[in-house]
C-alpha cells in the first residue's frame, strides 16, 4: 500500500498574503487542521496549522478586546506564521515509510508532491484509519494478544490451527517482544467463543497476555 492510496487529493490550499482570519475560517469550513500554502505559481512553499494559529492569537487575559484580538489578527498574514520550505513525499511511498518519517521527524502531515506539484496530503489521522484496518476495530470478535518465540513457521502453524477449525483470522499483526527472541503477536477472529481460541493457541504460544470479545 502506497501513499498515493490513502492521501488526502488535491487538499484545500491557502495563499501567504491571505490574512490569518482567513486561514482559520477556511480550516473550520473544510473541517481540516492544516493547510499548505502555495505561491502564485501553485508551488508549496509552508504549512500553517491551527497551532500554529492559536499561538499567535492573543491570550484572553490580555488588555485587548475581541475586536482588537480580531483587528491584528487580520493583518497578520498565512505567510508571517506558515512553516516554511516543508518536508514532502512522494506518492509512490509505502505507507509504513511514511509513518515511520512522520513519528521519527514528529511530524503531523506529509505534502505529497508530484513534477513540483502539490497532489495529495498524507496525515496522522489518515495512518490511524489504516491502523484501524489493520486491527480489524470495525468487526467484532475475539482479539487476543500473546507472546511466541521468534522462529521459521509458528505463525503459520497459528494460522492453520484456526483455519482448521473453521475461525476465520480478521486481523493478524506481529510486534516487537520483550527481547530479540521472541514476538508479540495480536490476533482477531471472527468468533465470540474465547476459550475455543485459547484451547488452540496454547501449543504455540509462550504466554496469553490479553482476550476479549470487542
């Protein structure tokens, strides 16, 4: 799976000159948290987000009235506040890249950019969609979490065990253990019956460390 299938197309983009009001009245209509920022030519050039807005707007124990607060908020423009020169990505990049540049530079969104153009935008909340996949959240059954020794078929012998007894897998994610010889594995089954899922497990796994019906 590529960025190019789960970014954000043709995202709502904002100009430097617009004043800030601007920015955080497009941000609430579009139901969005950042906007990039692109020149005349539609170049990227920043991303202003509503942090970024937030932070400059007056606190509410300053001497300042709303109007006031308002008045300088509209002269400050999308440019003064925009982070500039952003890191970008292109569309052909495995999703998990993406996840893993985005939580190693602490980073909200990725532009994703195509020719020097702007295409898409790939963001946290976008990851968190596929993680929601992945775990099988939307289709309720059995998720059970335990700890294998870290070898050459176990998890196949997992998956056959369950086939056999015809449990079909939702989910089936595999995760760092408490060392390099072992894994944490989380499984989903399409079942309600936990004590039929642990009778199967149990010649493979080393420890149950979580079941429940969700």
């Amino acid at each position: 799976m590529t960025v190019e299938s789960r970014m954000t197309r043709n995202p709502v983009t904002i100009g430097p000159d617009q004043n800030v009001t601007e920015a955080s009245e497009l941000m609430k209509k579009e139901k969005v948290h950042r906007l990039p920022v692109l020149d005349k030519d539609r170049n990227l050039i920043g991303i202003i987000t509503e942090k970024d807005i937030l932070h400059a707007t007056p606190s509410p124990a300053s001497s300042l009235s709303i109007h006031e607060m308002a008045y300088l908020l509209s002269k400050l423009t999308v440019r003064k506040l925009m982070s500039k020169n952003p890191v970008t990505i292109s569309k052909d990049v495995p999703v998990e890249e993406a996840a893993r540049f985005m939580v190693d530079q602490d980073l909200s969104c990725l532009p994703v950019i195509e020719d020097g153009k702007l295409i898409g935008i790939v963001s946290k909340s976008d990851l968190f969609k596929i993680l929601i996949e992945l775990f099988g959240a939307r289709n309720r059954g059995v998720r059970v979490t335990f700890l294998v020794d870290d070898r050459p078929g176990l998890i196949s012998n997992v998956s056959k065990a369950l086939s056999d007894h015809g449990l079909d897998i939702i989910a089936f994610g595999t995760f760092m253990g408490t060392d390099v010889t072992n894994r944490v594995c989380t499984l989903k089954v399409a079942t309600e019956n936990t004590a039929e899922v642990l009778n199967l497990l149990k010649p493979y796994v080393k420890e149950i460390q979580d079941i429940r019906v969700i």
